[in-house]
C-alpha cells in the first residue's frame, strides 16, 4: 500500500509586524479587545511589492532544506490561496519558475482556510495513485491585500505568510509502514457562502473585492464543524481522540481553537496555537503552526498529528497524519 510520507515542512512570514497597538493608533480599536475576543497580539504584512508567490517561495525553499531534497527531486506543487498574485496563471506555477522546477505540474487549489488540508487531500490522492511520487504542499496568502482596513470586525483578524510540506509516496513494505497521511475528510456547503466571501471577482465585478465576514455566525459553524470533522477523520484513521498527540488546528480565534479541544477532551498542551503571533493566515495557517512545532521539537517523529481548518465557502476539513 502506498503511503504519502512526510519528508519536511518549512515556513516564511513577511518581515513587518504589526501589532494591535499600532492598529489601536489607526482605527477605533484596543489591544484588549482583539486579544480578549480573538487571543491575537500581532500579524505580519507583506511588504509593497511582495507577493503571494514570493512568500510561498520562501517557505518551498525552507521546507527542501529541511527535507534535504531539491526543487529537481518534485513532481507536483499544489498550492493552496485565496490570495493569488494574478488571476491566472496559478500562482503554483510562479512558485515552479522560481525554485527552479522544470518538469511535473503545479497548479492553485482554492478552499480559502480550509484549502492546506484540501491541498494535502489531493496531493495524496495523486501521490497514491501513481501520477505524482514527491509532492509539495504550500499554504501561501496575503490577506492584507483584500481587507477592507475601515471594518475593524475583520481588519484586525488577518495577517500574511506562508507555510509548506513536502510529500513523497512510499511503498508500505518499506520501514515507515505505519507513518504518512492516514486519511482526509474534506466538506464543503455552499448555502453558507454570505456570510464569509470576498464581495467582487473577475467574472462577477472585474475588481479583487474585500473580505466580508459574518463572525458570529461563523464562530457557531467553526466549533461545531470542527470537533465533528476531528471525529470523522479519526473514525476513517481507525484511532479515538487519546491517540492524538498533537491537533494543529486552523488559527483563526483562540476560542474556537480552546472549544474544539474541549470538545474532543484533549489537554491544551496537545494543542499547537498560534494565533497570538501570526493571526488568521487563512491556507497558510496550519503549516505556519506546523513548522513552529517541528521547529520546537514538539511534533516528532511517529507522532499522531491531526489538522483541520473550515472558512469562506463554507469549506472544511480535517487530515491525520503519522508524522
Ligand atoms: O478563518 C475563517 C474562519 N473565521 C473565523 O473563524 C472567525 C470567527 N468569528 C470570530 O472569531 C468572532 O466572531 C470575531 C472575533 C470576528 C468577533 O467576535 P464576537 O465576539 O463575535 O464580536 P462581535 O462581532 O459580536 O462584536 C462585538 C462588539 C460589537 O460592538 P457592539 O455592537 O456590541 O457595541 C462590535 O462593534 O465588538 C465590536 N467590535 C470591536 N471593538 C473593538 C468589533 N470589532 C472590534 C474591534 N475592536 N476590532
């Protein structure tokens, strides 16, 4: 049986911080509300200039070293935005030019929040059916760009960067059996599209748009959707909540993070958060937090990892994974 083994992740966010004060200075806002309602202290911001491909770039790079392997070595790039530099090419093929890659394909997958484990679904997909062996995963945004900066309800939610994994398809007879994606879910319901989308598009306005988000709304659906999706994917990986070790959950909002574990039973200590320092990334989110826990040596090797993310569409899902 063919497995999708994780060779490395890496990560880049844009140099500029800017934390809630500096908001507090430029809009009717306080360092207390965002981080009492939200747990988020600061962002980064892509500078002018910086785009979406460039951050996916960085984090691809980080993510070949610490995989040890080189842009010649993949076969596939999906690259999971809302965000695109253009509206077409995908921007997963600026990414391809940029490393270097000249063979294989590279194309955008469009899930928004959710879109890092959609990227991994159907990299694995690809991976397990023969059409790709070595697949690079990136979770790229720049969420900055289409902020509506006079709505503090969502300006002070978002922020840019960008995170990657590297997949490679391995034989199971081989010693890494029991590691690699275990199973993905992946959901999506359209009837709630009002109250999370970006209100233009090339077909509908030929502008970009601006984020529109009903938040309490979306609050009810991430941590009802959430616990249940974890579940979902757990029963198809043929594990219970206790083999967690570590839930990598989309970082949207402390609370919705603190209820889902809640809801699962899992101690906080299982829990990756990074939310205070990178806010809402949206695709980017989960490998940004997935790098930080790699980086600190918490998620290792063998590990029980669990992601999931839900956002505009709606669109969620979640992916268990044998690190
Ligand atoms: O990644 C996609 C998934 N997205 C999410 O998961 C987001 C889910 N939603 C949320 O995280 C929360 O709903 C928010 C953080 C967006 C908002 O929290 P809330 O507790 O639902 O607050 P609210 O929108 O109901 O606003 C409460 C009050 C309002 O004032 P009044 O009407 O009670 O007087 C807002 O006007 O807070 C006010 N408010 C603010 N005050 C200071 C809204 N934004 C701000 C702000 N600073 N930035």
């Amino acid at each position: 049986m063919i497995r999708s083994v994780v060779q490395g992740c890496g990560a880049y966010l844009p140099e500029r911080v800017v934390t809630n004060a500096e908001l507090a200075q430029r809009m009717e806002t306080s360092d207390e509300w965002i981080q009492q309602r939200t747990g988020i202290r600061q962002r980064h911001i892509a500078a002018d200039g910086e785009f979406t491909s460039h951050l996916a770039t960085k984090a691809a790079d980080a993510a070949l070293k610490r995989a040890g392997m080189a842009a010649a070595d993949l076969d596939l790039i999906v690259l999971a935005t809302a965000t695109p530099d253009e509206t077409f090419p995908a921007t997963a093929t600026r990414v391809q030019a940029e490393l270097g890659m000249t063979r294989g394909a590279a194309f955008d997958v469009q899930a928004v929040c959710a879109g890092f484990v959609y990227g991994v679904s159907v990299a694995d997909s690809l991976l397990k059916n023969g059409i790709a062996g070595t697949a690079l995963v990136i979770g790229a945004e720049t969420f900055s760009r289409i902020l509506d900066w006079e709505d503090r309800g969502t300006c002070v939610l978002f922020g840019d960067g960008a995170g990657a994994m590297i997949l490679k398809a391995e034989d199971g007879q081989g010693t890494s059996a029991d590691r690699g994606i275990l199973a993905n879910v992946i959901h999506s319901d359209g009837r709630q599209h009002d109250i999370l989308y970006v209100d233009g598009g090339p077909s509908s306005t030929q502008s970009t748009g601006l984020l529109r988000m009903e938040g309490k709304e979306v609050f009810k659906h991430a941590v009802v959707n959430m616990a249940q999706v974890v579940g979902e994917v757990l029963g198809k990986a043929g594990l219970a909540a206790g083999d967690i070790d570590w839930l990598v959950p989309h970082q949207a909002n402390k609370r919705i993070i603190d209820g889902t574990g809640r809801k699962l039973g899992l101690p906080a200590e299982r829990v990756v958060v990074t939310v205070d320092r990178h806010a809402n990334t949206s695709a980017a989110s989960i490998p940004l937090a997935l790098d930080v826990a790699v980086g600190d040596g918490r998620i290792k090797r063998g590990d029980v990892v669990v992601v999931e993310g839900i956002g505009g569409g709606l669109a969620w899902g979640a992916s268990a994974i044998r690190w």
